[in-house]
C-alpha cells in the first residue's frame, strides 16, 4: 500500500467513529476505502461480502418492524433502503469520500464524489467490520446506520420512488402532472452533473437540483418538490363520527 497521509488519517478516524466502530486491523479498514484506480488491494471483493451483509440486516430490521407486511412489500421496501443512492447518502454523512484512496485520474474527475463509488465503499466498509470483528457487529454498524431512515418509513409509501409518490399527491388533488427538463449540465465525463427542473405547472412552484445523472436528478428535485406540495395543499382528513 502506498503511504497515508496525515489528513487521510484524520479522515478514517472520522469514518470510524461515525460508524461506531474502531478497527483492530487498519488494513480491512484501508482494503475497503481502495479503489481500483489506487491499489491492485482494492475494495471490489469486499462489496460482494458487504452486499449480503447489509441485505441481511435491513430485510430482519424490516422484517421486525413491519410484521404486516408481505414478502412482496418488503423486498419493495429493501430495494429502496439498499440502493446506490441510499448508500451514496449515508457515505455522504460519515465523509467517506475524504477517506477514499483513489488514482491520479479518478481523483480530478470528481471520484470522491461519485455515488456509485460512494455506495460500493459502504459495502465494503460492512464487509470490512465483519473481517475485523464478526457478523454481528458488522450488522450492528448496519443497524446503527439504518436505524433513523427504517424508525421514519410509511408502509403506504413502501416501494415507491419520489417521482410516483408526487405523481399520486397532484392525482389526488386533481392537480396537473409535473414537467421534468434538463436546465443544465455541469462537469464532463465521469463528473458529469445533470441539473433538473421540475414544474408543477399552475402552482407557479419550480424546484431544481442536481445529480449524476438525470434519474438521480429527478428524484432529487421531486422530493424537494412534493414536500412543498404537502405543506402547501394539505388534503383534510375526513373525522371520525
């Protein structure tokens, strides 16, 4: 491996308490912030153990909190807390991307930034803990991660993505259906960013932002948007005789 520098180390120290975890063996921890483009040790084998892993422990956490629920349901509903974007944002709160080892290359083109290189770290990071310690304390550090977004799930919206769940909001209030365009792109390449619109038409309300690609961007922008839209056009609920 090549040498750390003092800033990196600061950064996996910032990693590790964020995780709830101190690693005994500091090079599980440093394998699984490699990436390819650094090191031929590098991180990819670790996402394949971290995936299962992480799978594991949000399907029980889920299986335990909503024991209502179908198979079907759930898997819906674990399909949406394991995802790149889910595990890009969770990289995003523990700053992994300031402890990533990355090549000349992918560094000046935006990698520490990447979501895709952001959630194959995670994984390897779960894979890393159950190296140093076992199975079980690599699904606690899942379960300390996931414990907020699981204790904060609508069963109702189990499933569905940002861009369905404001489709049925406008549905509902016998609103328009928003208009989606591309206002910008930023960067090229690897680090190409799409900055996106959406407009929800005759409520003169307009929200952008940005992602690396135009799905992610979307999404991004509709949730912005229909949080708007439920504080500003609240449906009543009708009482109870």
């Amino acid at each position: 491996m090549k040498k750390i520098d003092v800033r990196h180390e600061n950064a996996l120290g910032y990693v590790q308490k964020m995780l709830g975890y101190h690693f005994k063996q500091s090079k599980f921890l440093q394998q699984a912030l490699t990436h390819r483009s650094y090191s031929a040790l590098h991180n990819e084998r670790f996402e394949f153990i971290g995936d299962s892993i992480l799978n594991y422990a949000v399907a029980k956490m889920l299986f335990d909190a909503f024991p209502r629920l179908t198979e079907g349901e759930l898997s819906r509903m674990r399909a949406n807390l394991v995802n790149q974007d889910t595990l890009a944002q969770i990289a995003a709160e523990l700053k992994v991307g300031d402890a990533l080892l990355l090549g000349t290359g992918e560094l000046k083109s935006g990698g520490f930034r990447r979501p895709s290189t952001l959630a194959d770290a995670m994984e390897a990071l779960f894979a890393a803990v159950s190296f140093d310690a076992d199975f079980n304390t690599a699904e606690t550090v899942v379960r300390r991660l996931y414990a907020e977004r699981i204790r904060h799930i609508n069963p109702q919206n189990s499933g569905k993505d940002a861009k369905t769940r404001l489709q049925e909001a406008l549905q509902a209030r016998r609103m328009p259906l928003p208009k989606y365009r591309i206002v910008e792109q930023i960067g090229d390449g690897h680090d190409l960013q799409f900055v996106v619109q959406c407009d929800l038409g005759e409520t003169g309300f307009q929200t952008e932002a940005a992602g690396h690609s135009r799905r992610e961007a979307e999404q991004q922008t509709a949730k912005t948007a229909l949080v708007w839209l439920e504080e500003n056009f609240p449906i009543s609920k009708p009482r109870k005789k």
